[in-house]
C-alpha cells in the first residue's frame, strides 16, 4: 500500500487556510518524500525536533555578533541556544573551538579562505570531476575565481586517491591551503598523511568533511580533528541535521575565524537553524546514532556487492563509507547518467547523475550515478530491503525507460514506503 499524506494530521494547517497554493506544493513536497526512496548521498531526512526548533519563533530574531557579545538586545535566550550547539559540536568532535552561524558548507569554505589566503594565493584541492566539490576550485565558482588552484586527482589505475602523488604536487606547488575532504568519492580518506605533507611545504590544511561527518562522530572513518588546522562541514547529509553549515579549528585560529563569518560575509545568524542544529547534535550525542551510521555502511557496502553482483562496475570496486559512483558503461554503455536518473524517478528511486574519474561525457549527461544509504537508512530498511533495491534499480535501467517497467517497480517502491514511513 502507498505511503499515507500528513493531510490528516494538521501539519501545515495554517498555510492551508491562509495560503492553499502554497500549501498544496508543501504537501505535494510532503507526499513526493514519503513515497520515494531517497538515494542521493548528500540527502537525509531529519527528525520531527529538528523540524519543530527550525520552524521555531527565533526566525524572528536578529542576533549580530556572538553570544555574550550581541549588536542587538533581547539575545539572553538565543545566545543561550547557539552556546547548546557550539558545547554538544565540541563534545560530538572533540575540537578546540566551533563555529556554527554558517549559513552553508560553501560559506563555511569561503570563511576559512579569508581566514588564512589572500586573492590569488594558491589551494591544492580534488578536482571536482574526481570527486571533489565546486568550493573547493572550480574556476566558476568564488574559489575557482579568487584563488589560484592546482587540483589533484584519482589514480587512474586504482580510482583512488595516490598520497605519493599529492606529495608531489604539494612541494612543486607549495599551496598555502591544503584542502581535503570530498562529495562523490567512496573510500576513506587519509587525513594524517594529508596534514603531514601539508606541514612539510608550510600550507593550512582544511578538511571538509560535509559528507562523513556522521560516520566521523560515530567511529566508522578516521577524523581530520587531530591533523587539520580547519574542518567544515554540512549539517545535514549523514549528520541528519538542517541544511546549514559549521567550522572547527585549532584555539590559535579562533579569532581570524569568527570574524570572516562575521563581519566578513554575513549578518545576522540564522537563530531557528542554529537551534536545529543543536536538536541534531543532541540526537548524534545519543548511542543509538552510532548504530544508526554502521547501519548506513552496512546498507552501503550491501547495494555495493549486489549491483557488483549485477554486473555494474563501481568506481574504485566499491565503497568504504555511506555512497558509491556507479559506472554505468559495463553493462549499459548506450545510457547516460542523465537518463537513468529520469527513469529510476519515474519508478520513485531517486539518485543523481554523477561524473565518474575521467569520464568523456560531459557534466550534464555522464557515465555514470552517485548512490548513497543515509536517507533509506532512517527509514529503517535493511540489507534485505537493500538488495531488492538494486534489482529495482537494474530493473528499471536495462528496461531503457519502459513505462511499463517503471510503473510496476513504482507499485513495489510504494508498498515498501509504507512498510518504512518517513520519521515524522
């Protein structure tokens, strides 16, 4: 049976008196999540608190400054509950100092680069067609234009990152910020030989770990903590937090930090997410969150070796974390990213097309799809849910788009969508 609408239960009952068209997309929004499998790596769905404290009265509030040091009155409370999220950040990361008014990750990015670079100084970071992220250099974003950036890569042989290599590019280089951390690669990542060669040619290192910030704080990959000068992340992804950013830095860097996020690039903070944040950081605080991540991996490493099973090949043979880059070629070399993404949300599977290391098809088409298990995984599915997953995916794939073929996957996904209801 299909997963039921929120209709019954009140949730946006005064926009639906006062505003009926936008409250039909709301829910139209509502119905699209509880009757999908959301497989994008960088998607999750957030408790029923983290939605009540961002949807809470301190959007009314203006707060400038810091706590204790506020441009305006009236912040006895809101300084009270970014105090929360800055104690239970450091106590979930074990950091000297954080900073949790970023709107995003790229702004948190932007902020450690003022910190510590001036236009035109130089950033060795992942290409973002290896994995990386557009903050972290493409030449059509701040960072690509401001700064002077040498990118790393992929092995081509392993399909992953060769430390030898960017030990290399670092002393020919000899970057000032040495940025790590990624948004489409699935193996860990070795932040100590990183801040080890950072330090041998003088450089800043900035770990952002937006995407494995969730299995950091549960054990399940290494933390940049002890070896990197700066780390940034999401809140959201597999921390399951609001969409919102967050910096952590060594006591020494503290002052320049704070203030490139404000008064460097922005205003008054975000009090209603900031207390989302700190709903979020209170549930990672909790044991059953550790198993919420290895539960993630499992899944991971499970639609992993059954689409392996398949026949699809997976960019560096697998995953060590909660995603992987499907390259589509083995089996289908005629299908694009772009189309199979349409047709597996057609059957309420939704991924995203996603460049593959060294792909020849350009951005907007692909070789390739970017999966990942945080969002199925707080639903509650498992391996054995996982597995019939990638049948469905294959299914709807191999099918070429067949209507057909995707309306009957689209029944099955449904069915499973209400065994496993969205948490709030």
């Amino acid at each position: 049976m299909a997963s039921s609408t929120v209709d019954d239960t009140g949730l946006y009952a005064t926009v639906r008196v006062q505003d009926p068209r936008l409250y039909e997309m709301l829910i139209a929004e509502v119905d699209r999540q509880s009757n999908c499998l959301e497989m994008i790596a960088s998607e999750n769905h957030v408790s029923r608190a983290v939605l009540e404290a961002v949807g809470s009265v301190l959007t009314n509030k203006y707060a400038e400054g810091y706590p204790s040091k506020r441009y305006y009155g009236g912040c006895t409370f809101v300084d009270q509950v970014e105090d929360l999220a800055r104690e239970r950040a450091k106590q979930l990361f074990g950091c000297d100092h954080v900073n949790v008014q970023p709107h995003s990750g790229s702004q948190a990015n932007m902020a450690v680069y003022m910190a510590v670079l001036e236009p035109g100084d130089t950033i060795l970071s992942l290409d973002l067609a290896h994995g990386g992220h557009l903050s972290h250099g493409l030449k059509a974003n701040f960072s690509g234009r401001f700064y002077n950036v040498v990118h790393y890569g992929v092995s081509r042989q392993t399909e992953t990152i060769d430390m030898d290599d960017i030990r290399r590019m670092a002393h020919e280089h000899k970057p000032k910020l040495l940025v790590t951390g990624a948004s489409a690669y699935p193996r860990t990542i070795d932040f100590a030989t990183f801040g080890q060669i950072a330090r041998e040619v003088g450089a800043y290192h900035m770990a952002d770990i937006a995407h494995i910030a969730g299995l950091i704080v549960a054990g399940l990959h290494p933390s940049p903590i002890p070896h990197a000068d700066f780390v940034t992340t999401t809140t959201h992804k597999t921390l399951r937090g609001p969409r919102a950013g967050m910096i952590m830095c060594k006591a020494e860097h503290a002052k320049a930090l704070d203030s490139r996020i404000f008064p460097g690039i922005q205003g008054g903070p975000l009090m209603h997410v900031i207390a989302g944040k700190a709903a979020a950081f209170g549930e990672a605080l909790k044991p059953e969150f550790k198993v919420y991540q290895r539960r993630i991996v499992e899944n991971a490493k499970t639609l992993a070796d059954a689409l392996i099973a398949l026949g699809y090949r997976l960019v560096s043979g697998g995953t060590d974390n909660h995603l992987m880059l499907v390259d589509l070629r083995q089996v289908h070399p005629d299908i694009t990213g772009k189309d199979a993404e349409g047709w597996l949300e057609q059957a309420g599977i939704i991924v995203n097309k996603n460049m593959i290391p060294f792909d020849e098809r350009k951005p907007t088409l692909t070789s390739g799809l970017r999966i990942g298990t945080p969002a199925v995984t707080t639903r509650g599915l498992g391996p054995a849910e996982i597995k019939t997953v990638a049948g469905w995916i294959h299914e709807v794939i191999s099918s070429h788009g067949h209507e057909q073929t995707a309306a009957n996957v689209r029944s099955q996904v449904l069915e499973m969508c209400g065994r496993f209801p969205l948490p709030h």
